[in-house]
C-alpha cells in the first residue's frame, strides 16, 4: 500500500514542470497608427478583395503548383512527425522480450533461466521534462506553419504584383497603338498638305519623326510585357508559351482599365501585427526555446520508471511456457559523473533562448516599419493619383482648345504637337500611378499578413 501511495505522490508531482513558463515580450508598439476604431478581420484570401476573377486564379494556380510551398509543406509534415515522437514518450513503451541467462550464485553452480514476455516501460515525468519537449515539438511545427504562410504571402504578392504590371503594360500598349494611329492618320494629312504647298517641308519631317518615336515606343512596350507574362508564368507555374498563348486568346482585355484598389483604412490596431507569419514564427521559435530550457533542466534529475514483466519463466528451455510469472520495479536512473554535461546544456539553451527572443523583437521592429512605410506609401500613392487625374482632365481640355485652333488657322502645328505629347505623356503617368496605387495595396496587404475589417462607426464617418 505504501508503494502505490508513493507512486501516487510520484504522478501528482509530475504536473510540476522544471524551467520557467513562456511569458510573452513586452514590445515597445503603438496600439494604433491613428484613432479610427477598426476591429480585426481574419482574411486568409485578400487578392479578392481587388474583385478581378482573373487575379484570383493565377494566384490560387500559383498557390497550387509553386514549389517552395510545397517544400514549406513537406517541412511541416516533418514538423508533425518530431511532434508526435515527442507524444509517444507519454505512452510506456511495450516490447516483446526472449531472454536467456546463465549465473553462479554462492558456489552453488551454474544456474540457467529462460524468460520469455513482454516487457514493459514507463518513464513518470516527475520534472515536465516529456512536457517540455512536448511543448517545444509543437511550438516548433507552428513556426514552420507560420513560415508556410509567409511564402503563400510572398508568393500571392509577386503574382499580384506582376499580374497589376501587366495589365499596366496592356494599358500602356492600348494608348500607344491610339497614338501611334493618330500619328499616322496626320503624318498622311501632313504629307498631302506638303503636296498641296499648304506646309513646309520642315512641319512634314517633325510629323514623321513624331510617329516614328510612338512606334519605338510601341515596341519596347511589347517588349516589356512579353518579359512581364514570361515571370507571371513562372510564378503561376506554367510554361511561357501556354502563357502567352492563353493572354493572346484574350485580346478584350488589352484596353481595359486596371483593376480598382480596395479601400483601406488608416486607422488600423497594432494588433494586426502579431498574425504576420515571420512574427508569429518569430515567436513560435521563442517558446519552443522557452521550453527546451525546461527540458535541459528536467534532464539533470533522476529519471524515474515504472517497468514490468509479464510472461513465463523457466530454469529450462523445454518448460519455458509451462508456468507465468510476472514482475514489477521502479527505476530512478540518477547522472553522476555527466562531467558537466547537463549544466552545459541548460546554459546552451539559455543562449538559444536570447537568441530566440532578440529575434522575435527584430521581427516586430521590422513588421511595425514595413507597415509604416506601407502606410505612408499607400496614402502617397492615393494624392499622386488624384493629381494625374487631374492634370488629364486639365490637358485633355487644352488639346481639344489646341485643335480647334489649329484648324482654324490661329495656331501652327508645332504647338498643336506640344500640347498632345504632354497629354499623351500624362496619360502615361496616370497609369504608372494607379499601378503604384495597386502594388503599395499590396504591401500594406502583406505588411499586415492579411485583410481587415472597419467597424460600421468608422464606415459611417467616412
């Protein structure tokens, strides 16, 4: 009875785990870039959020087939496998056991004894020492999760981003395929009207100098998008050829606009933060070292085990299955002469865990920055745009005002031709910014490791 009594003392104890629980950094962050109240909104697929079916389908084609995802996956499921070896050692451990022996005992002879059983383990995890391993085997399968979702980011970002510049590109091509149409339709008219002795020859040379640098124009275009399709291929996954094919079939997109960027608010919690994976790794890593500390420390204490026999014993081997026997012992296995070993590896994984943690605080210094700038670039971007627009519309109006002067003889065609390159030229520009509109959404996507939701307040205020 004292034995058992004794044993149940022994298994209340091992609730009671050696080194210390994981406590999270305190960071120096704000709780929020401005006072807007917002409310987070876990949102794992944010390219929806642009309302393009075709940018959801290269990413979610790339999201299939990109290899260093499927590497990141084959890391986790290795991840899994140390996690459960961990749990197993929770599991007393059952083996199958024949065993011959001979021993003189007392002068008395040569004595046999043959046992044949199964043979049984159990190690009382006085110390938390299985718990701690257990809780860093899980920690360290969530870091490995945490970076899979940092290359899902990665990779659905540099799929947006060349899919938005390649719709710039198609944009960019549509304009210049106009002007370079105008350009010829006039260099006609010019070369009638220098026929006619209506110009000089001076104003037929300008006008086609003119088209022929819409023309080069064009061709580095093409050339740019060419290039532009051959990387979205390599991210999505498929053969170039495919892809240009696939793009040439679908023509009636060429001139449209790009796609829309989704509203953001300025005023987003910090809290946002925490669920990027690089941070979540980052701490994930930090308490799979918090926990090896507690496991290195559980290791300088006896061990103790429960083992068993249960089978038959026998002096011979013809009776070897004629009688069962069974046994039962505890076993403390205590280190004596580790000559420094444990101590060593306790002050080994307090190293790591400084490590651990100056990396955790690297990675929320560097995830409040990359937001930051993405905030500070997405609001740059919204007045750059606005100012494109602006100057379009203002250019457009002077060009129709230029023309019909031209026509009406008040003006010569030189400066008809200045007041339609800066139009053409800005029309240009106005495409770049809503690119740079569309790729700083991106960022701030990615800065914050996925979407967010505004309180109903804050739509109302806006």
């Amino acid at each position: 009875m004292n034995k058992f009594a004794w044993m149940l003392a022994a298994l209340l104890l091992a609730g009671c785990a050696a080194g210390p629980d994981y406590v999270r950094p305190e960071s120096e962050l704000p709780e929020r870039w401005t006072e807007a109240e917002t409310r987070v909104a876990d949102v794992d697929a944010w390219w929806h959020a642009f309302g393009d079916a075709r940018l959801v389908a290269l990413v979610e084609q790339a999201l299939a087939h990109n290899h260093e995802l499927r590497a990141a996956a084959a890391n986790i499921e290795a991840a899994a496998a140390r996690l459960n070896l961990a749990r197993m050692d929770y599991v007393p451990t059952v083996n199958g056991a024949i065993e011959s022996q001979r021993r003189e005992l007392d002068g008395s002879g040569v004595h046999g004894e043959y046992r044949a059983g199964f043979a049984i383990s159990y190690e009382i995890d006085l110390w938390g020492r299985i718990r701690r391993a257990n809780e860093a085997a899980l920690a360290e399968m969530e870091a490995d999760v945490a970076l899979r979702d940092g290359v899902r980011a990665a990779v659905a970002a540099a799929v947006a981003n060349a899919y938005f510049e390649t719709r710039a590109l198609e944009r960019r091509i549509a304009l210049a395929t106009r002007l370079l149409e105008t350009r010829e339709a006039n260099l006609e008219l010019q070369r009638e009207r220098l026929a006619a002795g209506l110009i000089p020859r001076y104003d037929y040379e300008q006008a086609r100098s003119e088209t022929a640098a819409v023309a080069a124009e064009l061709a580095q275009l093409r050339n740019a998008h060419s290039q532009a399709l051959t990387a979205l291929a390599v991210l999505r996954g498929a053969s170039p050829r495919e892809m240009h094919a696939e793009w040439q079939a679908r023509r009636e997109i060429s001139d449209a606009a790009l796609p829309a960027a989704p509203e953001v608010p300025m005023g987003l919690p910090s809290e946002l933060l925490e669920r990027r994976p690089d941070v979540r790794a980052a701490e994930h890593r930090l308490v799979a070292a918090n926990a090896r500390i507690g496991e290195a420390k559980a290791s300088l204490f006896p061990r103790l085990s429960l083992t068993a026999f249960a089978g038959s014993v026998s002096a011979s081997l013809a009776g070897l299955f004629e009688d069962d026997a069974w046994q039962a012992a505890t076993r403390a296995d205590v280190p004596l002469t580790d000559l420094g070993r444990g101590s060593a590896s306790v002050r080994a994984a307090r190293a790591r865990h400084a490590a651990a943690q100056a990396q955790y605080m690297k990675a929320i210094q560097a995830a409040f920055r990359e937001t930051f700038d993405a905030l500070s670039s997405l609001e740059a971007s919204r007045e750059v745009m606005r100012a494109q627009r602006e100057r379009v519309a203002a250019l457009q109006a002077a060009y129709e005002s230029a023309e019909a002067r031209y026509l009406a003889g008040r003006i010569g065609y030189l400066e008809l031709l200045d007041v339609e390159r800066q139009l053409r030229g800005v029309e240009q520009q106005q495409v770049d910014a809503e690119l740079e509109l569309l790729r700083a959404t991106v960022d701030l996507y990615r800065a914050l490791g996925g979407g967010w939701g505004i309180a109903g307040e804050a739509l109302a205020g806006r």
